[in-house]
C-alpha cells in the first residue's frame, strides 16, 4: 500500500513538471522571437524591406494566422462563405495583420520588450510581454493553443486588455449584419492602405 | 513478493509515465528543430549574408501556417470553432451601449479633422522646434502635478500601497527630480506610477459604465466616465486650481493665472506636447479599423475594464 501512494506521488511529481516545462519552453521561444525582432529593429544595416522581411519570417511561425482569420470571422459567418472567399479573407485578414503589427513596430523604436511571465490558463499558455516606453507599460499578451501535431501556436494577442481577434469579430459581425461578404471583401481589399510593404507580395 | 510485483508494476508504472512526459514534450522540440533547419535553409538560400541572430532564432519564409495554407484546413473548422466559441462571440467583449451612436459617430469624425487640421499640424510644428528631451520633461512635468488625483483616487479604491508608492514619487520627483520634469523615482527606485481617476474608482465601487459619448475635443468616454471628469476638474485638476498651486508653492498671486484663457492656454500647451510625443499613433490605430467609430468604441470600453479590473 504504501508503495502504491508512492507510486502516485511520484506520477504527480513526474506530470506536473510536464506542463511547467512546456510553459517554460513556449516562454523562451517567445522570447528569443521578439528579441530578434528587437535585433532586426535596431539593426541600423538592414534597409526597410529587408528587415520588415525578417521581422515576419521571425514571428510567422509563432502565430497559426489561418486560426486568426477564423476566429475573428467567427463559426456563423464563416460557414456562410465560400472555399474561394474563405481563401481570399485569409490572405488579406493575414496582410493586414502583418502590416499593422510592422506599423506599429515603426512606432515604437527605442522601447524595450520584456517578456515576463507564461501562465497556463485552462489548455492554452499566455505568456505576457510588456513595452516599456520612455513614459508608460503596454501590456501585451500572447495566447497560444496547441495545435495538433505542430506545437504550441498563437490564436490571440490582447494590447492593454483589448483583444485583437474579438475586436476584429466584433466588426466583422457589425458590417456583417447588414452586408453581404463580398461587401466585406471590398472593404478589406481597400481600407488599411499600410505604408509598410511586408516584402512579401 | 507481493512486494517485487509491486515493485516492478511500479518501475514499469514509472517508465511509462517518463516515457509519456517525454513524448509531450517531443513534438514541440523536435517541430522547432526541424524547423530551425528548414529555416537555417531558406535564410541561407535566399540570403548570402547570415548573421548570429538569424541561427539563434527559427525562422521559416515558407512556413505552412502562414498564407500559403492550402484550402483544405479551412475545412475543418467544426471542432476548433466549438473549442474557442466560449471566449469570443459576435457582439463585443464588453456590453456597450450606444443610444447616442449617431452623435458619437458623428462627435467621432469631428474630433477627426480636429486632430489632423488643427492638433497634428501644431504639434508637428512644436516637436520641430522644441526638442524631445524638453518635451519629455514637460510631460513629466504635467504627470507629476496630477499626482493628487491618483492619490484620492488609490485610496478611494483602498489601493494604500499604491497610494503610498505615488507619494513617495511625487516627492522624489518634485525635489530630485526639479519640479517633476524628470522622474528619478522611476529610474532610481523603480517606483511605478499607479494612474487612477474617478471613472476607474466609480467602476470599482460597481457603477457601470452606462451609455458610451464621444466627447468633443476629449474623445472617447462613457456617461460614468464623463461625470468622473467633473470632480476631477473642480477639486483636483491643478490647472483649474491653479491659483492653489501657486500658493502652495510659495509663489505671489498673479490675477492673471486665474482667468480662463489662461487656464486653457496651459491645457492646450499640455495636449500639444503630449501629442508631439505620440505623432503617428492615431494614425496606425486608424488604419487598424474597417469601421472606426465602432472600433474606438470597443477599444475605449474593453481597456477601461481592463484599467478597472486590476
């Protein structure tokens, strides 16, 4: 008996740093990424483009877009539209995404980034990062979900509390209720009109 | 041996458990090495010129889950959505009610012009000639004199360490610091600043925040929010109590401080400055929207539960 409760004892022992180990590992991995981001900003050498390309194929593969661009259109409208709209939303959703996130990295030059803490929440990992500015903290958090057979991947990231995928949702379904798709893709192929080229197209 | 069967169920137990653990962990390592390769490739394919920072982080150009996703994925969408359904939802995050949207909308587009005819041109013009080290240190400057509306407002929210942290920076700051243009209590002590205001205190105390209203010139704010701003302006702004300022400050009373377009004038000064250090950040939030006012909105809403939450 007593070897029994040993047993259980250690199998707790053994699982629990399972998951303490992931997290740590999903931290670190967020955190070289935006250090290198952070290198290719203060990379003086790079030109524009050639960074902004760097930049993203540094951040791709922490983030499953695809996901994103589902999540924020949401299961409703989702399936009300065609494989060849879905394709089409997906790469500009994706697009704009990147820009802004480049745009934004254009405004925030001298700052620091510091990631600190991952914390499971339920299945997934959040992992908080803060910008320190020269005169405040911007929260940022990034939320992953494991992805089968590809590792933990980034569905979410929240700015000083406001979510990107349900504030986009939130839109999505407003235009949505008295538009068509088609009028949604219109919107999306004109507005943004980022300065940044991401290289990429 | 009884005790041996134990034993070896135990070790066969254990092995298990080692191997499982092992095994949760695999996917993930050996997915960032391979990728790590794949990446190392295409970086050294496409660019000669590889440096250190390219080998310590994994990077892939073609990566699957980027653009390039093949239709199929799109397809099995069922489970994954019925997985996510509880945490966002069609209507926004926060309920926001919005009988004055038309008002809003329309409060919205003139702040609008307001800031890129009259606030940016100025501020732009400003950040030319003033340069930023002075412009930091004057919107220190004007965060330091408002200490006493985060203090009244830290202990309304019974935040008494934060309350204490604040006052502990405004006298660093006022002294060390020369009248607060420069904040050592930051850079030294690593004291934080704990804004609050009379909105986040209302919110604490369970209000809600009721109708959302764009306020002319002010922007964004909802009706508990909006009435926050009258205490705050009449008790604790140290622009409207100017007069107070200066003599606590030991200074002679100048009649002139008191008038309201002197009043104003020092509230324009402070808008202008703060909006020569935040050049191009309104412009990206806009660009950030398909349909602005909404998104504002929603911004506003959601980072002030967020600010009263905490």
């Amino acid at each position: 008996m007593r070897i029994l409760s040993f047993s259980v004892l250690m199998l707790l022992l053994l699982v629990q740093p399972a998951f303490a180990d992931e997290l740590a590992l999903v931290k670190k991995n967020a955190e070289q990424r935006i250090n290198a981001v952070i290198d290719y900003i203060r990379d003086k050498n790079l030109d524009k483009n050639t960074r902004n390309q760097k930049i993203i194929a540094a951040m791709s593969p922490m983030f499953d877009f695809s996901q994103m661009a589902k999540l924020s259109m949401g299961k409703r409208n989702w399936t009300r539209m065609t494989p060849a709209q879905r394709q089409e939303f997906n790469e500009l959703f994706v697009i704009r995404l990147q820009e802004s996130y480049l745009e934004k990295l254009d405004l925030y030059t001298d700052e620091e980034v510091v990631v600190d803490q991952a914390k499971q929440v339920k299945t997934r990992i959040h992992v908080r990062s803060h910008l320190v500015a020269k005169d405040d903290k911007i929260e940022m958090i990034y939320k992953f979900y494991k992805k089968n057979n590809q590792g933990w991947k980034v569905y979410d990231v929240e700015i000083l509390g406001v979510s990107i995928v349900q504030t986009y949702r939130s839109q999505f379904a407003g235009i949505l209720k008295n538009q068509s798709i088609e009028d949604l893709l219109e919107k999306l192929r004109q507005t943004g009109g980022f300065t940044v080229p991401t290289g990429k197209y | 041996m009884q005790h041996l069967f134990r034993l070896i169920l135990f070790l066969f137990f254990l092995l298990l458990v080692c191997g499982c653990s092992q095994r949760h962990l695999k996917p993930e390592t050996s997915d960032v090495n391979s990728k790590a390769q794949v990446a190392d490739q295409a970086i050294s394919d496409v660019d000669p010129s590889q440096t250190d920072t390219e080998n310590k982080i994994i990077a892939s150009q073609n990566d699957e889950d980027g653009v390039l996703e093949s239709d199929e994925s799109f397809d099995t969408f069922d489970d994954e959505f019925d997985e996510f359904e509880d945490e966002f939802s069609d209507e926004v995050a926060v309920e926001v009610s919005d009988p004055l949207g038309g008002y809003n909308r329309f409060m919205t587009g003139f702040n609008d012009k307001l800031y890129f005819w009259v606030l940016k041109p100025v501020a732009t013009g400003y950040s030319w000639v003033v340069p930023e080290f002075a412009r930091r240190g004057i919107n220190n400057f004007f965060k330091n004199l408002y200490y006493p509306v985060r203090l009244v407002n830290n202990v309304l929210q019974l935040k008494f360490k934060n309350a204490g942290e604040e006052t502990l920076r405004f006298v660093t700051n006022s002294t060390i610091g020369v009248l607060g243009l420069w904040d050592p209590a930051k850079v030294w002590f690593g004291l934080e600043a704990h804004p609050e205001d009379f909105g986040q205190t209302f919110g604490v105390w369970g209000i809600g925040p009721g109708p959302h209203i764009v306020l002319p010139v002010l922007g964004p704010s909802n009706l508990r929010d909006a009435i926050g701003l009258a205490p705050q302006w009449i008790y604790l702004n140290p622009v409207n109590n100017i007069s107070t300022v200066a003599d606590l400050s030991g200074l002679e009373k100048i009649e002139e401080l008191d008038k309201t377009e002197t009043k104003l004038g020092i509230l324009a000064l402070e808008r202008v400055n703060n909006t020569s250090l935040r050049l191009g950040e309104y412009e990206s939030l806009k660009k950030d929207a398909i349909d602005f006012y909404p998104f504002l909105r929603d911004f506003y809403e959601q980072n002030r539960q967020r600010l009263i939450e905490e």
